[in-house]
C-alpha cells in the first residue's frame, strides 16, 4: 500500500471519490453535502489543501483522507478507506505532513465512520475517542405555538457565550481550551460555513433575556427534506423545565411547514440523559459519528 498526495490527481478521479461519499451522505445520513465537497475540491486545486490517496499494488484506490490546519489545530476530513492498512497509511500520512514545524497544539476529527478499524488506528496514534449517535426522526405539522424568537446575526455572540456556560469542560472538542473566541469561531463555523448544512433563521429558535441567550436550538439545512439541529443547549438555570424539548418541537413544526420531512441530531452516545430525552421525542439511531482528539 502506497500514498500519494491527493494534490495531483486529475479532478475527474477526485469527483469519483466525492460522488462514491455524496451516495453514502444521502442514503444513510438524508444529508446532501454536495455542497462541501466543491468546496474541498475547489480548495484543492487552487491554494492546495492537503491530502494523500491509499493505493495497493494493483493500482486500486483504497481511500482517501486531507486536513486542515487552522489556528493551534489541524482538523482531519474525508477518512475513507475500505481496509485497516489503507486507513494506517492515511492517518500516518495526514499526521507526519501535519505535524511538521510549526508543530499544533491538537489534532481533531468529527467524522462518520467510513474507514475500517478507525476508532482501533487512532487509539493506536494516542487519539482520545468519543462516540455520537446520529438521531433521526419524522416531523409533521402542528399547531402554531411559538416561545422562542428566530436567529438574527446579533445573536452570535450570545450564542458562543451560552454554549460555553452549557457545556463548560465537556465542550473540549468544540472549544479545546474553553475561551470566548474559540466559542465564537466555533458558532461562526456553524452558522457561516456549509459544513452542518445552510442555517435556517426562522426555523432555529433562541429565548433571550435582554443581551443574552437563555436557549437556543440551532436549525440548518442539510437537504431539501432535512432539517439538522446541530446545537440544542439551555443555560444552567433554566434546565429541567422542559425548554429544550419545548423548543425543538417548536422548531421542527416550523420547519414541517416549509416542506420538511424529517429533522436530525448528534448526540454523545455518553451523554444518557440527553439521548433519553430524544429517545422519548421519537428519534432514532440512523448512523454513528466518531470525534477523537490527539492533544500534542
């Protein structure tokens, strides 16, 4: 098994690549993340994104991986690989390109499960593993009960400084160090970039108290059916009155009256209360995500 960098393949082998994932996206996850892989591509081929393809002796493509450095960390994407060896060689690949000088604080990835012995390879290389269940579920129309507000652009700040006081040191994955900004990049990344589909502003519903966020269930949309709610978080003092179910019900009648189908969450498969809650709301286990984390 050999890898080559990515960056000189011909585009129409890297569209295969990306039609082969746009399949599983859409089939098992109800996600079009058409979107994201133009940007990949486009990335690729103009300021040079970095990535490596496994190929065997006998020519034959057996996965693909890129990353991408930003800030102290450099975060993996598009682990695809159909044999254990093809995922060793990707990882090794991304790991030794990415950790030369100047050298990250971290390197992270939040990512289906799409390469064999994933999990296994990176306990191996030192990763911190957790695992997220993808929740799905179908929604319909119903009355037009409405307690929380939609999404304007002020509602950015607010947002990144809830999620801080809601996930405190189990928000490590989203902002490694727990500060203002790395919450404020992370929400930006949320509601700015195509990554977890187009953000749905009248969909996503918030409660405010003057300046700041008492709740937020955050909407986009990953497909024409599809509504995602990648953030679901209530402040510490308003939890267990039944607020964030309140407003996700909210948010997807909502959505049900734009067209919608079906909603759907990740959720950590360590966090019980919140996926008996979900279990209770009628979602369901469609697929599994895996984020792990290499503190350096």
């Amino acid at each position: 098994m050999i890898v080559r960098d990515w960056r000189d393949a011909d585009p129409s082998d890297t569209q295969v690549l990306y039609a082969r994932e746009q399949e599983y996206w859409v089939r098992e996850l109800a996600w079009d993340a058409s979107t994201a892989w133009r940007e990949i591509e486009q990335a690729r081929v103009t300021w040079g994104l970095p990535g490596f393809l496994a190929i065997d002796t006998d020519r034959t493509l057996r996965g693909w991986a890129y990353f991408l450095p930003e800030g102290e960390t450099v975060h993996l994407g598009g682990v695809v690989a159909d044999t254990p060896e093809g995922t060793k060689v990707l990882l090794d690949a991304c790991l030794e390109s990415a950790l030369r000088p100047p050298r990250p604080a971290r390197v992270s990835c939040f990512l289906p499960i799409r390469a064999e012995a994933f999990e296994e390879v990176l306990r191996e290389r030192g990763f911190t593993c957790e695992h997220y269940r993808y929740l799905s579920r179908p929604i319909s129309k119903g009355d037009d009960t409405a307690e929380g507000d939609g999404w304007n652009a002020s509602d950015l700040l607010p947002a990144a400084a809830l999620l801080r006081e809601s996930y405190g040191i189990e928000g490590k994955h989203f902002a490694p160090r727990g500060t203002p900004e790395e919450w404020e990049q992370y929400v930006r990344s949320l509601v700015e970039r195509p990554g977890c589909g187009v953000i749905e502003p009248a969909i996503t519903r918030v409660v405010r108290n003057g300046t700041n966020l008492q709740a937020l269930v955050l909407a986009t949309r990953i497909a024409p059916g599809t509504l995602h709610l990648p953030q679901v978080a209530v402040h510490p003092t308003r939890r267990r009155q039944g607020l964030g179910q309140r407003l996700v019900e909210e948010a997807c009648r909502s959505a049900a009256a734009r067209g919608v189908k079906q909603a759907t969450l990740l959720v950590a498969e360590s966090n019980a209360n919140a996926r008996a809650l979900y279990e209770k709301m009628g979602f369901t286990d469609t697929s599994a995500f895996l984020a792990g984390t290499l503190v350096l």
